[in-house]
C-alpha cells in the first residue's frame, strides 16, 4: 500500500499496470525523504530563486478596469524562467529523479510550456530528455518545439487517435512501463496515478503562497476572487492551494471552446462523467460505454479530456467554483491584456483573464480585489491567434475589431 | 466460481502439453469478421481464447493492439456487442475457457456489478484489468467483490519485477491463471520476451493458479523457449492481431493464415 494518501475523497488513487507500481513507489519514497532533508529544500529553493526568478510579481492592472470599481492582479508566472509556471514543479521532480539516480527524463507536453519547461532543467541537470507532444500541437505550437529541441531534447510527435495531448499522455505511459528503471516520468500537470498530484501541487503551491502575502502587503486584505485556467490543473491548484483554508472564492476557469453546450468544448469538471483515465479516478469527457472523448480547446494546454483528481474532489465538495470561458472570451482577453497592459498572455491564462473581465463587467459598480493566475506568457500563440484573428476578420489593416468576438454572456 | 481454466489446465497436464492461448480485440474489424476469426482460432485448436475488450487509450498496449483497438471501435461495435460476440462463442464452445482483458474505466462506467453481472450471464470465465494493481483492487470500487459474487475469475498481471510480498499478494487472489508479464514495456513483437523464471517458480511455491507468459511472444521458437521456463502455457496477442492488420481485405486469407499459425504455435506447446 502506498504511504501517502493516495485519494482525495473517492478521487486519484494508483490505476496503472502493476509493473508500474515499483517505480511510483519508489518516487513516493524519494519524495518524503527530500521534504525532510534541508539540503534537499535548499537546492530547491536556491534554483527557484536564481535560476527560475521567484518570486514572481504581483501586477495591479492600470487600464483594463478603468470606469469599473474592480482591481484586477495579475500574478506574474509569465515572468517566470521559461515563460509558464511550469518551471516551478519540473525543478523540484528533477532533483526527485536526481536522488533517485535516474538518468533520463520524458514528459507529455500539451502547449508544449511543460516540454520546454522539461527541456531546460534536463539540460541544466545534465539528464536526456524525450517529450512526447501530439502531432497537431506540435504543428500549432511550433515556436516551443524548436525551443525544446534547441535545449536539446528529443521532440517525438504522436500520431495516433486525435494527436494532441491525450495521446502522447498514453505514449509517455507506454515508455514509462518499459524504461523506469532509469527514466523518471515528469509529468507536467496535478493529474495522473499517486504520488503525481500530491507532488505537482506541493512544488506549486508557491505560487499561492505568495500570492497571500503579496496581496496582504499591497491590498491591506485578502482578495474577493482567486481566478485560475483548468486544464489538467496545475496552475490552479499551485493557486488555490494556501487559500483553501481561507473564506476566498476560488475559481477555476474550463475552456468551453466553441460553446460549453457544444460538442467542442474541453470543460470535463462541467460536462464530464466520473471513471478512471491517466491512471486516477476523476472526470472525464467520455461515451456512456466509457471510451475516452477528445476535448476541443483554441488552447492546446486546456485541451485534455480528464483534468486532476483533486480538482474534482473540491467541485464535488463546493469549495471550488468551476465555471468556463469560451475560445472567443479568451482570444478578446489576450488582445485587452496586450492592448491594454502591453502584456501578452499565454492562450491558457487569457480563459483566466477573461472571466475576471467577465466578473468586472457584470458588476461595474462593486468593489471587488480580483487575483487572476497569469500561469504563461503568450509568445508561442501569437503565429496560431494571428492566423485565427485574420481569418474571422478581428485582426485587418486598420487594427482590431473585437466586436467581431462572440461572447456567451 | 468458473472452473472452465482450471478444468483445461488439468486436461493439458495429463497430455504433457502447455496451453497455447491466442489474444484477439472483439470485434476487430468489425463483429462478422471477428466471428469468424473467434471460430477459427478454437478450431484450429486453441485451448482457450483471450480477448481484448476494445478501449480508446489502451495504455498497456504497443501500436499493433492499439490498431486493433481503433478498428473495433470505428465499426461501432459497443459493449453490448462485445458481451453478445462472447455469448454467441459460448454457445458454441460450452467448454472452451475464455477470459477478456479490458480497461477499468470501461468497466467503471458499465457499473463494476453489472459489468460483472453481463460477463456471467454470456459465460465469460476471466476477467483481467490491466490498469488496476492489486493494491486497488479492493480500495473503494470492489473489483474482486462483484467477480465474486458473479462467480467470475480474478486474473492478475504479475511483473517480473514483483517484490515478494506482491507475488505472494498476487497470488492469494488471481483465479483461473496468471498472466505472467515476460518482460516491462507494452505489448507488441518488437522486442523479444523475457524468462523470469524464478518468479514463476515462486508464484509456483505460492499456489497461484497456473501461469501463462505473455509479452513478446510470437513464433513456434519463442513457444518452445518460453515453455522451458516452467510456466503452463503462453499468450500470444501481436502476432495474431498483425495477421488482422496484414489480411483485412481478403477474409479467405486471413482465416488460413490464422489458423495455420495456431496449429504451428499449439505444435510448439506440446513437451516432448
């Protein structure tokens, strides 16, 4: 039996082969042996700091809200080291491997943030890395493809099924079972089988923790909202984490894609049916048989048909509100933030923006503190948000026309 | 509780031979064809039948399965089909043992009772998840409770690399056999099968009931090597589904060619 808990409520748990189960165990292990040992957590937070730039601002926009009562802060992972909060968790599972005496690591990658995020600290650590991404996300996401390969990872592209990141999840999986013996598998987001969501969200919850301080010292309060994107989650959970305990609403944001009563949507905490996938017991998008659905999001990094076990323990258990933004809420928020801020959110983040954006415009009138969660920068998406501006007509020669967005509410 | 395993391997052993068991995907490419595929396999003498239960994320699998797995599916065959395609193969082998390996979520969304409820009422003897360790088996879904109670075996994967205390886990509860896992990695002809002959003889020591070794096994050679290891026969799953993949527009040829490779794989089962 594992040490830990591998639930969170009747969520998680270990679903994986059984020749699998040695090599959890194992991480688990190395796992409580590090938080206890102060080098461990030395190393740690000397490669946050000075490597990865934590900690991250905290940014108050100066012209999104004008004409509203709403203050909106923007927690600045976009600032972190490699472009995405994903930085923050690969540095602490890769001194894992390291204790571990693995030599190789592989990921999944989505957006290709948490390939890239792999790739610089296999390249810092001196560990050969493969990345297993979809062959249509590493066509949209192409910039992160050659940042990964640049570091010097192994990009492989997975072609079977709908070729995003469900799939190349399963192909990690497969070349996880046949090399663990010196291959760490990283995964890149608070999903998968025990110990996976309890480490992610411990080596994320920094950023929470910070956001609770730095909102103490420049507001006098706590906030009114803590908004984050959900994909697998990780950013949300790294978010909500410290504020679980507070009275804070906390939201996590599910990309609706093309509508949230469409086929295409990625929203699996709204729209999913409980069952086991990724090796833990959650939600999911699938058949009434149980066969997994594809997910549809303009946002690589939303797009996954499961999302982490601890997500939907706290939907279940009310203390979360999971709420959706559509692919056309997000793209008006990524050009407003960039427009506005002269920041260019990741296409993930902006499905946080928006709602806060949606939040101020239903009430103009209220002062309300909001925190949104801006887990990544957005240079991979701007050839991909470019393409798709020009093709509706927002993006023309005589500048953008947001007008031409369709809002849900 | 379903003796049909246990019958067969007490039969082969008084005959001196091992158990060759051909693995197929239900349904692959479609329900007639598998029919008959299902038919010639136990014809040609198949001395029991494994068969995969079609999922979309067959995560344990390698390329040639996975395939296999995306054909049944985009015929549009569901689980209803599944449970009547093994019904209609009951009927007619009323003793053949026949097992399925299917994914726990397509279990988890039949509801685990029912699941196990259908699989006794068409007469399926086995029932392996390949996604669930022993060590959730019991958790909070009770896999094993409603086996039993439906008189359904338990089959479990036991890895080369069981601790002790696994395989003395394993086999306190797997029923009718165990699969033993020849080597790590996924399923596929690939890369050739291990011998993890001192597992074997441990599972041996702990009354597990018989092991069958699967995972890269594939020609009348590897049988013949892979029965020397002590185990009471073999799975063969990629080579069978790579003769699908080869013959999927000549039905004719297909069936011949199936059956021709039982015949030589069950030839290399009997000891000398």
């Amino acid at each position: 039996m594992t040490q830990l808990n591998p639930f969170f409520g009747k969520y998680g748990g270990q679903y994986v082969p059984e020749v699998l189960v040695p090599a959890l165990d194992e991480l688990e292990q190395a796992f409580i042996d590090a938080r206890n040992d102060p080098e461990f957590k030395q190393e740690l937070s000397c490669l946050l700091n000075k490597y990865a730039g934590r900690p991250t601002p905290l940014t108050l926009c100066r012209n999104l809200t004008r004409g509203t009562k709403t203050k909106i802060y923007l927690k600045r992972e976009d600032l972190l080291h490699g472009g995405a909060h994903k930085t923050n968790q690969v540095i602490g599972q890769a001194l894992l491997a390291k204790r571990m005496g693995k030599t190789r690591i592989i990921a999944e990658t989505g957006a290709g943030q948490h390939g890239v995020a792999t790739a610089l600290i296999c390249a810092l650590l001196g560990f050969k890395c493969t990345i297993y991404m979809g062959a249509v996300d590493t066509e949209r996401q192409k910039p992160n493809v050659f940042r990964m390969r640049l570091m010097g990872a192994e990009v492989k592209p997975v072609t079977v099924g709908a070729s995003t990141l469900k799939e190349a999840c399963n192909e990690a999986l497969r070349d996880y079972a046949a090399n663990f013996e010196h291959t760490h598998y990283m995964i890149g987001t608070a999903a998968g089988p025990h110990p996976f969501p309890t480490i992610v969200r411990e080596f994320q919850k920094i950023i929470g923790e910070e956001i609770h301080q730095q909102i103490l010292e420049e507001n006098g309060r706590l906030p009114d909202a803590c908004i984050a994107c959900v994909g697998g989650g990780s950013n949300a959970i790294g978010m909500f984490t410290d504020f679980l305990e507070t009275k804070v609403p906390l939201y996590g944001v599910e990309p609706a894609g093309l509508g949230i009563n469409t086929p295409k949507n990625g929203a699996t905490l709204r729209n999913g049916q409980q069952g086991i996938f990724f090796g833990a017991y959650s939600y999911n998008l699938q058949t009434e048989d149980g066969q997994i659905n594809e997910s549809y999001s303009i946002s690589a990094g939303l797009d996954f048909p499961s999302v982490g076990p601890q997500h939907a323990y706290l939907k279940d258990s009310g203390r979360v509100s999971y709420v959706s933004a559509t692919d056309d809420e997000a793209l008006e928020a990524f050009v407003l933030l960039s427009q506005q801020e002269g920041i260019i959110p990741a296409m993930e983040s902006s499905h946080a923006l928006a709602y806060a954006i949606r939040m101020m415009r239903e009430h103009p009138d209220k002062e309300q503190v909001l925190v949104v969660n801006l887990s990544g920068r957005g240079d991979k998406d701007i050839f991909n948000v470019s393409n798709i501006l020009e093709q509706r007509g927002v993006s023309t020669a005589d500048g953008f026309h947001l007008d031409r967005l369709k809002l849900s509410y | 509780m379903s003796q049909r395993f246990a019958d067969k391997f007490s039969e082969l052993s008084l005959k001196h031979e091992g158990a060759f068991v051909p693995f197929v995907t239900l349904c692959d490419p479609d329900y007639e064809t598998s029919l008959s595929i299902l038919k010639t396999l136990v014809e040609s003498g198949a001395d029991a039948l494994e068969l995969g239960f079609p999922f979309s994320d067959p995560c344990a699998d390698g390329p040639v399965i996975q395939k296999a797995n995306k054909r049944a599916l985009s015929s549009g065959a569901r689980t209803a089909d599944f449970f009547h395609l093994i019904g209609q193969i009951r009927q007619l082998y009323p003793t053949l043992p026949i097992s399925i390996l299917v994914y726990s979520n397509v279990v988890v969304a039949r509801g685990i009772d029912k699941f196990y409820a259908d699989a006794q009422a068409v007469g399926l003897d086995a029932v392996l998840i390949p996604d669930v360790p022993f060590n959730m088996l019991s958790t909070q879904d009770d896999f094993c409770a409603c086996a039993r109670r439906h008189e359904v075996n338990v089959v479990l994967i036991c890895p080369p690399n069981a601790s002790d205390h696994t395989i003395r886990s394993i086999s306190g509860i797997t029923q009718g056999y165990t699969y033993m896992l020849s080597r790590f990695g996924i399923t596929g002809t690939d890369y050739s099968f291990g011998q993890p002959v001192e597992v074997i003889k441990k599972l041996k020591e702990y009354g597990a009931a018989p092991s069958l070794l699967g995972f890269g096994i594939s020609t009348p050679e590897d049988a013949k090597i892979a029965m020397q290891t002590g185990v009471a026969g073999i799975i063969a799953g990629s080579a069978c589904e790579k003769i699908i993949e080869r013959q999927l527009e000549n039905k004719t040829a297909l069936l011949s060619e199936l059956s021709a490779y039982v015949k030589a794989m069950k030839a290399a089962t009997r000891l000398s």
